[in-house]
C-alpha cells in the first residue's frame, strides 16, 4: 500500500497480542467493503456528523438504493473509501457537518473513533483518515424532497 507504513509489531496492529491477521497457521483476509463499512458507522456515531459522502456520492448511493432495494448495509459505507493491506489501513472519509460545530474538533473526534473502530474489530493498523468536509447543514435546510404542504406546486 503507497505511504503505509509497517508499525513493526506482531501482525500490525497496535497492542497486536494474539491479533494477528497472518500467522502460522494461516491468513486472515477482510475485505475493503468491510473496513469501509465499520469506519463508515464508526464516524456517524459522532455528534455533528450530519450525513456521509459528498453530493454526488449521496445521489448516486440515492439512486443505487431505489434501483437494488438499498438498505442499510449499502449506506453504511457511503462517503467512505478504503485502501486495505495485509496488516494496516488508509480510510478517506466525506462528511456533512451539522452547522455551528467546531469542524477540527468534529475532525479529529470522527478520527478516534474511526480508528478506534476499525483497529477493535479488525486488528489491522490504521495509518491515516483523511476526512473531507464537503458540506454544511443548516438548520433551515430540509432533508425531505418535497417542499411544504402549503406552496403552490410550480408546475401543473
């Protein structure tokens, strides 16, 4: 993996006591839609963290939903992109953030937890999260599609 870097310790991971992914006895292999997914919940637990993936990653994951069925699953790891090794892993995560929030403090919180996460349940190292902000959420703006039960539709 370019930039990773090898922690020297048994198997990779920090604290990596009986963690090994490779050992004597055979290989351990966690796919990269996996990593993405545990980091993807991992960074929504985190107060501030309105929604995950930039614009276009939101509509087409909307789209990709209605046309498979969508599901949980396919929108935990939406915003979320992963580089998996043997033993270590580089996360890039794209986020909207609630409005008024202190965004290095968001940053670096959705950092601790992804890594923490991720590192727990997979023993593998995390060598970076990279977290893009890519919007704001404001307090007046509406999830919902449709506009309010009292305008006047624009086209009839």
């Amino acid at each position: 993996m370019p930039g990773a870097r090898d922690s020297g310790t048994p198997g990779g991971a920090r604290g990596g006591a009986g963690r090994e992914l490779v050992t004597a006895n055979g290989r351990t292999t966690i796919a990269d839609h996996v990593v993405a997914k545990i980091a993807g919940m991992a960074a929504r637990e985190v107060d501030g963290v309105h929604r995950m993936g930039g614009g276009s990653a939101r509509a087409f994951g909307a789209v990709r939903d209605r046309v498979s069925g969508g599901g949980s699953t396919s929108s935990a790891a939406r915003g979320v992109a992963v580089e998996v090794g043997e033993r270590q892993a580089a996360i890039d995560i794209d986020l909207v953030v609630e409005y008024g929030v202190a965004i290095p403090d968001l940053a670096g919180a959705v950092r601790r937890n992804v890594i923490h996460g991720v590192e727990r349940m997979t023993g593998l190292e995390v060598t970076e999260v990279n977290i893009t902000v890519d919007d704001i959420h404001l307090p007046d703006d509406s999830d919902d599609s449709e506009s309010g039960d009292d305008s006047e539709p624009r086209v009839r």
